[in-house]
C-alpha cells in the first residue's frame, strides 16, 4: 500500500485549523500530527509532497449537479467525465448528480439511465439524487428501495407545470414516505403555476429579452413556495432542504421556520452571491447566459444570503452546474425568454469563489470548508469518508494556493461550455494538486486524473444537526 505524507501545509477542515502532517496510506487518511512532531517525524513514505504555504482541504463535495441533464429539447453540454474533470480542476472531488425520473417512467428506470451515463466515466467519485417527476403509489413505494440502496434524497419541483411540476398533494406524500423511509426531500420552491401566469402576459406584451425571466420568476413566487413548502414538511414531519435559494425574502421563509426550530435547511449557490439580475439585462442576447431558475436576483438580494451563511440560516453551497452552450443552446430561445435553456456551468468554480469571500473576509476558512465540503457529505449521507480529513477518511485532499492569483475565463476553463459566467473575474487563490482516495488527479496543476477513476458512491441517509 502506497504511504503519502503531506507535509507543512496549514490543514483546514470544518472545525479546526491546524499546522499538521497528514499521513496517507491506500486511499484512506491514516494519521495526522503536528507538524514537526515525533509522530510526524517517524512515519516512512513512499512519497513526501511539500505543502508549505498551502492549505490542505477536503476535497470540495457538490451535492447539485446536472450533468447531461434533458432540459427544453437540448441536454447540458457537459458529460459525467467532462464535468467531473472540471469539478477536479476546481477542487471539488465528490458530485452528487440528479438522476431524473420521467413522467409514466419509474425510477429504478431513470436511476439506471444515469449510471449508463456516468459508470466508467467519471474522474472523480458521484452519488445520485432521484427528481420525482411522477409522484404514484409505485414510484413512492420504490423510495424505500432506493432509500435502503444508496439514494438517500429526492427533488421535487414546485415550478415547471407540465415538466417535473408536482402538486401539493403529491408533494405531501413524497414528504410522508420520507418522514417514515428517512429520505431527505430536496424542494425547488417556486410557484411555476403562478409564473406561467405571468410568463404567457409577458410574452403577449411584447417583453421577450431574457432579462424578463428574471422579472417574472418574482422573488416573492419564491418566498410563497418556500413557505408552503416548509409547512408541507412541518405537516409530514420530514426535514427539508430547499434548493438554490435565491431570494433575500425566501432566506426570510427559512430563518422563520428554523427559528422554530423545524428540520429545515437550505442551499445557495455561487451564482446567487457573485452575479445579479444586472447580468441577466445585459445588451442584446448576452443575457441569456444567465439564464437560469431560480433567477439572478437584483444585488441587494446577495447581502441576505451572506448573512444566511453566517448564520447558518443557509448551511451549504452547491453549484446547480447545469451548462448550456451560448451557442446552439441558449440560442433556442432567441424572441422567447421561455424557450431558453435554464442553467449556468459553475461546478469549476465553486472553491475558488468561495475562497475569493474567504479573502473578502465574508467567511471565514472555516465556514467556507463547511459549507463546501463537510455539511453537504453530511446531510447526503457521505460522512465521514467525504467532507473532512480524519483518520479513517477517504484521502480526498486539495493542496490550495492561498496567494496565487488567478482570472476565470472560457479560454482556461475546463467545463465543455463556450462561455464563462465569470469572465475576467479575478481570484485570489488557486488549486494545485488534488487526490481522490489517495491517487493525484491533479498534481501541481498539470491533469493526471483518468476517466472511469471515480467510483460510484452509495449514500447512507443523511444526519442533520437539528435531529435528536
Ligand atoms: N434550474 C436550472 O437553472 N437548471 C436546471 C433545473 C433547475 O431547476
Ligand atoms: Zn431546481
Ligand atoms: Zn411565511
Ligand atoms: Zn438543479
């Protein structure tokens, strides 16, 4: 068995910060020390990587990707092994991608459609979420058997009628069997009836640039979603988790409902922090590439969702990376907002970004590998193999480069999309090296990573703080 010795680097995890030698053996953490104590100073290694002036993390976990995702008659530009490559390069080493079922379909049906996609093409390890599009009594009976096999979480959609819309009362029945199977239901919580409403009046008036999709997927339509949602959950008695929040007024619905005390939680993404309804205005199409749901938001919304961070109100961030290309992709909805493909790419990003907030000093480095790697491995049942360095943990380790300087743009990214979202956006910090169980995917930013690497991650259900 290979034995890796980090040595020097500044070890970071959620809850501590420590000058600490980290000793590798396999494709688990063995140990850690101090650095330059006896124990550190007697292990043997095969290999010693040098990790002064780094920090030593986790591996970032995305708990929210859609790779190859069907959406309005196109798929998302990236592959499992396209989007996992992009991820390692940014530093994440855990997705947890939705495996979607279809309308009349099961979702034993749609399980085994994503592992025909992702099996043997990953570069790093994946779990699945299942999005319940057909809520019957079959589909809820088989949430047991998914639960007691590995896919611990399930999305449903209070927005896009017609598409993956579920009803209050198939939501409170998803709900009901995850109270009792332990599921966690994941909610994207937007009234979509509502919107539609004011989707057909905008496009009848004439308002057809996508800056529009951001006006009538209000705020407030997310807010009323987030509410009945967590009322839903409180009636079921099933925790909650409420994705891609985005609304100052929905963190409002959440810090309420926790304040309650209620097992609800909630996800922002980088998108929501870093951009707004401004990018969403931009000349001519150009917006487009901002297009996703929920919306871009006017920027006095980001000031909520910082605080949410901090205070937990909002406990993980996740990208929703669901890439389409501006050309060929977003193009289809050329004179219709509608029409246009809902997704920003971002799983590259995610790291960094949050690093640039750590830098900002909006978070601290703490809070930052909190939020990015150890609470999403423990809401999705992957703690402790992913999320932390700990003995007895996978040896998911980024050595990161606090001090580089880096600028985010189409012409280095690694994402199979024609156009970042971050273009000329500086960064303070950068990854270096990345190991997944132990094996460098990337070492000193030159790829060594391969795909089919990356292992398929059966999950255990989810632990959430608030639980007895
Ligand atoms: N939102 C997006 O932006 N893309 C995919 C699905 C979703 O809910
Ligand atoms: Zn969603
Ligand atoms: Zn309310
Ligand atoms: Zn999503």
């Amino acid at each position: 068995m290979t034995r890796t010795l980090i040595r020097g680097g500044l070890v970071v995890t959620a809850a501590d910060e420590i000058h600490a030698d980290v000793l590798i053996e396999g494709s688990r953490v063995a140990a850690l020390a101090a650095s330059g104590s006896h124990a550190a100073a007697g292990w043997t290694a095969d290999r010693v990587v040098d990790a002064t002036g780094r920090y030593v993390l986790p591996g970032g976990v995305d708990a929210h990707t859609h790779m190859e995702m069907p959406f309005g008659g196109t798929r998302s530009s990236d592959t499992f092994e396209t989007g996992t490559r992009a991820a390692a390069w940014g530093g994440t080493t855990t997705i947890v991608d939705f495996a979607i079922q279809s309308v009349g379909g099961s979702l034993r049906a749609g399980l085994d459609a994503w592992h025909a996609k992702a099996d043997g093409r990953c570069a790093i390890d994946y779990g699945f979420h299942m999005i319940l599009s057909d809520v019957t009594e079959a589909s809820l009976a088989e949430m047991d058997a998914l639960v007691a096999e590995g896919v611990t979480s399930f999305k449903l959609f209070m927005a896009y009628p017609g598409v993956f819309y579920s009803d209050d009362g198939k939501i409170l029945r998803a709900m009901q069997r995850a109270a009792g199977n332990g599921g966690l239901i994941m909610m994207h919580a937007e009234n979509g009836i509502a919107i539609d409403v004011l989707v057909e009046q905008a496009l009848a008036a004439g308002r057809t640039d996508p800056r529009y999709h951001g006006e009538v997927r209000k705020a407030l339509l997310e807010a009323e979603a987030t509410h009945r949602a967590v009322q839903l959950a409180r009636v079921a008695g099933a925790p909650l988790y409420v994705v891609h929040v985005s609304a100052a007024e929905a963190v409002a619905e959440l810090s309420a409902a926790r304040q309650l005390g209620l097992d609800v939680y909630g996800e922002t993404c980088p998108q929501y922090l870093f951009l707004s309804a401004d990018d969403l205005a931009r000349p001519g199409f150009e917006g487009a590439k901002y297009v996703c749901s929920t919306p871009l938001r006017p920027a006095e919304h980001q000031e909520a969702l910082w605080r949410a961070l901090r205070t937990d109100d909002l406990s993980v961030v996740s990208t929703d990376h669901c890439p389409f290309c501006f050309t060929g992709q977003k193009d289809l909805g050329r004179g219709d907002f509608s029409k246009i493909p809902n997704g920003l790419p971002g799983v590259e990003h995610r790291m960094d970004l949050l690093h640039q907030a750590v830098v900002e000093g909006r978070i601290s480095r703490r809070r930052w590998i909190e939020l990015a790697c150890a609470a999403p491995a423990r809401m999705f049942g992957l703690h402790p193999r992913k999320g932390t360095i700990a003995p007895g943990s996978d040896a998911d380790i980024v050595l990161y480069d606090p001090a580089a300087t880096q600028t985010l743009s189409a012409a280095g990214h690694h994402m199979n999309v024609d156009h970042s979202v971050y273009e000329g956006r500086r960064i303070t910090g950068r990854v270096e090296t990345v190991l997944s169980r132990g094996v460098p995917v990337i070492e000193e930013r030159r790829w060594t990573g391969r795909a089919g690497h990356g292992r398929y991650l059966p999950r255990a259900v989810g632990t959430y703080p608030r639980q007895p």
